[in-house]
C-alpha cells in the first residue's frame, strides 16, 4: 500500500452520511474533484485495526463512476453488533495509486447491525408436601456464548425483575451455538429465578435476550 499523509482538505472525504434499510447501508460523501478512488474499510468495531497494519486485501477499490451509478455505496449489514466503515481517499501519481491516511473522523461511521437471539426458560418442579422445589433452564443461542455474559438472579416472593433484585449466581460453563441445559437446582419454595445479561447495556448493542 501507497500511503501519504493527506496534504490538502480538498483531498479529504467529508459529509459521510448512511441511509439503512432492512440488511442493506448505503453510504454518501463529498468526493471532491481531486480525489480519483476511495478505499473502504469495514469491519467490527470490536476489531478495527489502525492504519499502519492496513493491507490491501482489507480494503475495497472503488470508483467515482461506480458511486455515480448507485448513488452512493451499498452494501450488506451481515455483522451482529455495530460496523465501522472508513473511506480512504486515492489519487493516481506516476502510475501509482497513492492512499491518504484521512484520520480526523470525517471519514469515519458507524452502523450497528442485527443483534443475536438468545431464548433461555426457566421450569419449575414442585415436590409435594416439601419446602424445596427444582429448577431446570435452558438456553438456546445462535452464537457460542462465554459464561460470564449471562447470570440468573433468585428472589424471595416474586421473579427478579433486574440483575440488582435479588441474589446474583454466575453460570460455570461456555454455552455454544444451539441449546445448552444447565444442571437442575434446588430453591425454596416461595424462591424465583430469572436469567439476565451480566452487564446489561454492554451486551444489549450486541445480543437480544428473549423468555419463552
């Protein structure tokens, strides 16, 4: 990669704006007349990388003829969780296409993509005439899940309706992909359960935690 510090605010990408509809993004900028291609760089936010480790088989060629024809850029939201597009203003030297490390923002956005599911269940099983009663959940996911995004909070008297209402227990092992059963416990009789994420507003950009 050919890449020059950006000389110039009339080399820079400016304006970017998104129009999101149903899985597609379409993205339109300012291309001033200086700048003959953009490179497009997308990935998890969780995962962008800075400029210096950039390889051109991260980045997209595209031409001020194709962004004519559709009116911008489109593209797929096929990622859980929230995407970064950077565009890379170009300019053909000698040859040569050089690359303009454009790193103040104005070239830089945000689209937050679909969240996964997970459905967990909670069954209760009460033994006559006793002050205990079991407890079996379940959870299904699309994804592999580490252990510590979910816990389950007991309560006394009525289900927990926050992870700060009650009494908080981690789960001890990964869940993958699929449905994942938990051994049963045991609570008291007048006790309930509910599942919630371990850090709520974190995980909630990412993941949608439904009861069945």
């Amino acid at each position: 990669m050919n890449w020059e510090t950006i000389s110039s605010p009339d080399h820079e990408i400016k304006n970017l704006k998104k129009t999101v509809q149903d899985s597609e993004v379409q993205l339109t900028w300012f291309w001033s007349k200086e700048v003959d291609f953009v490179y497009i760089y997308k990935a998890n936010v969780d995962n962008v990388r800075p400029i210096s480790e950039l390889e051109e088989h991260d980045l997209k060629l595209y031409t001020r003829e194709e962004y004519k024809a559709n009116h911008g850029y489109r593209g797929r939201i096929d990622a859980i969780g929230r995407s970064a597009y950077r565009i890379f203003p170009c300019q053909k030297r000698d040859g040569k296409l050089l690359v303009y490390k454009q790193e103040n923002d104005d070239n830089l956005i945000y689209i937050s993509g679909s969240k996964a599911k997970i459905y967990f269940s909670i069954t209760y099983k009460n033994k006559l005439f006793q002050p205990r009663k079991k407890v079996r959940m379940a959870i299904m996911t699309e994804l592999s899940l580490d252990k510590e995004l979910l816990v389950y909070v007991k309560k006394s008297g009525s289900v927990p309706i926050s992870i700060d209402d009650g009494t908080m227990y981690p789960f001890v092992r990964d869940f993958p992909a699929g449905k994942t059963t938990p051994p049963e416990i045991e609570i008291d009789k007048n006790e309930y359960i509910r599942i919630f994420f371990s850090n709520g507003r974190s995980a909630a950009q990412n993941f949608e935690l439904i009861p069945q």
